[in-house]
C-alpha cells in the first residue's frame, strides 16, 4: 500500500502544479503563441535548447514542427540545438560547453528568429549564454522556466516572454513544460492552419 499511496501522492503534485499553470499561465502561453506564429508566418525559425530532460523538450518541440502535431500539415522551420553530438562536443571540446548553444545561434541565428530557450533552474550557463546570443542576433527569445527564472528571466528583454511554471520541482516542471509545449503546437497549428479538419 506505501508504494500505490506513493503513487497517487505523484500524481496529486502533478494536477496541483497543472491547476496552478492553468490560473496563471494562459495569457503567457497565448502570447508565446502569437509571437512563434508571427515568425513562422514571417519565414523565420524557432532554434530551442536545453539541458538534460529540458534538450528533450527542446527536441521533442522540434520533431512536432518538422514532422507533425496532431494532424497533417506543412513541416515547419525549426531546429534543436541539443541534438547535434558532434558539434556539441566539439565545441565543448575546442572551446567550452558554457558555449555549445551560444555559437550556433550566432552562426545560423538571424533577425526575427526566436530561440526557445527551456530550464528549470535558469542558472545553466549554456542556456544564459544562448539568450544573449540570441539578443545579439536580434531574435526574440520564449523562456520556458520554473523556480524564480535565475539569471534566464533577468537577461529577457521586455519583448521576451517568460512561461515560469510555479514549482521548486524539476520533475513537475519538466511534466508541465512538455504539456505546454503540445499546447504551444496546438496554438500554432491551429493559427497557421486552421480550425480542426
């Protein structure tokens, strides 16, 4: 019976967080929204990032922009900056890894792009170093965070957007920041495309 209590006491902190996320955050999720629509419609791209099980929400966001959502339409442009190992480490390797996000947003970053930068903490170095890159670049940067933000929320510009999910725990923010992700896909798909066929 402790583990099934266990369970059911995980799956309570998850719906307490995702009642929470769903009182503060539909104004931020629905400008995020807007602004990633305004770039795919502008012929731009989202590049994304992240550490650990934030490069796979990064990734994951990406494979449901070049493959699909729900239904089928267009791919759309975007690229995960976490799922090339080679140059990852090798610019870990050549230079350091505080800069593995960083270089390739200055090399294929370009005004009116935006970068998806997503952290639990907001302290990861690569991830604050990818921001700036991004400003440098003239993108726009949608931060998906937890916590207080760290030193992601004090770089982001007032043109930035923050989607912060109310929690110390990375595991529940990690559960979050993935359902808002489907909606972000759902938003867009939805704004491009149309009403459901």
């Amino acid at each position: 019976m402790e583990l099934e209590q266990r369970i059911t006491d995980l799956f309570d902190s998850n719906i307490e967080v995702a009642l929470k996320c769903r009182e503060e955050l539909p104004n931020y999720i629905a400008h995020a929204g807007e602004l990633l629509v305004h770039c795919l419609l502008s012929d731009k791209k989202i590049l994304s990032c992240g550490n650990g099980g934030s490069a796979f929400s990064a990734q994951h966001f990406v494979s449901r922009m070049l493959n699909r959502f729900e239904r089928e339409r267009p791919a759309l442009p975007a690229i995960a900056l976490s799922s090339d190992s080679t140059t990852i480490t090798a610019i870990a390797n050549d230079y350091s890894f505080n800069e593995i996000f960083s270089k390739p947003i200055r090399a294929l970053g370009q005004e009116g792009d935006i970068l998806l930068a997503i952290s639990t903490s907001g302290t990861s170095a690569n991830t604050v170093q990818a921001v700036q890159a991004a400003h440098d670049r003239n993108m726009r940067v949608v931060a998906l965070t937890a916590r207080d933000g760290g030193d992601v929320t004090r770089l982001l510009h007032q043109d930035d957007i923050e989607v912060r999910v109310p929690t110390q725990s990375a595991a529940r923010a990690q559960e979050l920041h993935l359902l808002i992700i489907h909606t972000l896909c759902d938003l867009i798909d939805r704004q491009i495309f149309g009403a459901d066929i």
